[in-house]
C-alpha cells in the first residue's frame, strides 16, 4: 500500500480525477445558470451533463478510469476493483475538483446570474423519501452502465464514453423535476460549499452511495458474476494487484495476437502453397 501511495501511476490518476471533476462540475453548473435573456431547458442541462461526462472519460478513462464520482469509486472499490488506498485518493480529488470547479463558476460569472449555483435539493414538492429514492434508482441505472460497458470480459467492441455519457444524460431528463439531479455526491458538494447551504445535502449522499452499491451487487453477483477468492479481494484492496492494469495487459495481449496472425497468416499460406508446387 505504501508503494501505491508514492507511485506516479497514482498521482497522475489523483491529478486527473481532481482536473475531470474540476471541468465536469465548471460545465455542468454552468449550463444551468439562470440567466436573464435565456433560461436553461431541462433538455440544456441534460446534454452539459451529458456531453462532459462522456468527454472526460474519453480523455482520462486511460489514466485513472475518470470516475469523477465517489458512487461510482465507492462501488467500484466494494466490487474489489481498486484499492482502498486508490479509492480514498480518488474521493479526495473529487470533491476537490468539485469545490474549485464550484468556486471557478462563482467567481467568473456576475453576481446577478448565480442563483443557487446549482445546488440541490427537492424541487415540486418532492419529499426527502422520494428524492433519496429517484437519487439511488438514476444512480443505480448509471453505475449498473458504468460497470457493464467497462467489463474487460466483453469481446463485442462499444465505445463506453457515449454509453456512460447517454446514462448521466437520461438520468438528468428524469431527475432534474426531482431533485435538479445529482446522481454524484462531489457534484452536490461543491456548490452547497461554495453557496454555505447545505439543507437536504444528506440525500445527495445516501442515494447515490445506495444505488451504487446495489448497482455494484446486482452487476457481480446476479447479472455477470465475476469470481474472485478471498485471497485476490484482499490483494486487489491493499494494492498488491490491479485489476485494471491486468485487463488492459490481457486486451493488449489479446490484440497483439489478432494481429499477428493477420499478417502472418497469408504469409504462411503462401509459404505453403509454394512448398507443395501450388505456386511456381
């Protein structure tokens, strides 16, 4: 553990969560901001949220998998995915990224245009019950997204930014009427930070955190179990294996041979045909 925490693997990771969240949060909020001569649309915010969540893990998907989320890290840290030393330097950088991103947002927009800054929390009378309910469920179909479009055991080709950006997208269709929708904790954090209000913050953590977590169960146990002993759970969470390094090496690997064997294949072929006269 104490090797992971000083490897440059690890801090370039920490730099791109903190950098994603820092952009994903700025552009996310930003969308949403009230201002005078033009009202963001439910549809707006959506695609922002959308659009920058599937950029961002198009660009650092292949330094540190770009969470940008502590659901979707704490899900993938209790499905013995990353270590406990990974996932803690993660959380950290998101809610980070979250607070500057926030803070950025403030300080370059006039005053008469911050409004709450995007903050969340019931909207249309929604009760507390049915916000934390409406966060869990958005964040389950997102992380539930998350985990099947990044599976390493999949041999069909999909492009997993546009899935998981298209999950953030539909989930903001529906959970914005709710809750202006969250579905991320740092999101949420950051400007209830920024803007001191923290009124109904606990839902945008227990929902999120629950539907990730049941997300995660329903995906390894139920739907694409995935086997793993004791022993290699307790590698994985100290740090003494990566399962995502291996998955790569594997696809790599994997590669590699298609690859040889296209262009050595008609070569052999030829080889052949020439050794027993079919060819002069």
């Amino acid at each position: 553990m104490k090797r992971e925490l000083c490897s440059r693997a690890l801090t370039r990771a920490f730099l791109a969560e903190l950098i994603g969240t820092t952009v994903f949060v700025f552009v996310g909020l930003g969308s949403a901001l009230p201002w005078p001569l033009a009202s963001p649309s439910v549809l707006q915010v959506a695609l922002a949220f959308g659009l920058a969540i599937g950029t961002l893990a198009q660009c650092l998907g292949h330094v540190s998998g770009a969470h940008l989320n502590p659901a979707v890290t704490a899900a993938f840290l209790l499905g013995s995915r990353i270590s406990l030393c990974k996932a803690a330097s993660y959380v950290l950088a998101q809610l980070l990224g979250a607070v500057l991103g926030a803070a950025l947002l403030y300080e370059l927009t006039p005053s008469q245009v911050h409004g709450s800054l995007g903050v969340n929390g019931p909207q249309n009378t929604t009760s507390a019950g049915q916000a934390v309910t409406i966060e869990m469920f958005l964040t389950l179909q997102l992380v539930l997204c998350v985990f099947a479009s990044t599976d390493s055991r999949r041999t069909d080709v999909g492009f997993p930014a546009l899935s998981i950006g298209l999950s953030v997208t539909a989930g903001h269709l529906i959970g914005i009427y709710y809750t202006g929708c969250s579905m991320n904790p740092a999101r949420s954090f950051g400007p209830a930070l920024v803007m001191g209000n923290f009124a109904n913050h606990w839902i945008f953590w227990i929902g999120p955190l629950a539907g990730a977590i049941v997300a995660m169960m329903l995906y390894d146990y139920l739907l694409c179990p995935h086997p793993r002993s004791t022993a290699d759970r307790i590698a994985i969470l100290r740090g003494d294996r990566d399962p995502e390094k291996e998955a790569e090496h594997g696809r790599q690997k994997k590669q590699s041979l298609k690859t040889y064997s296209v262009h050595t294949l008609p070569k052999l072929i030829d080889t052949d045909d020439k050794a027993c006269g079919l060819v002069s």
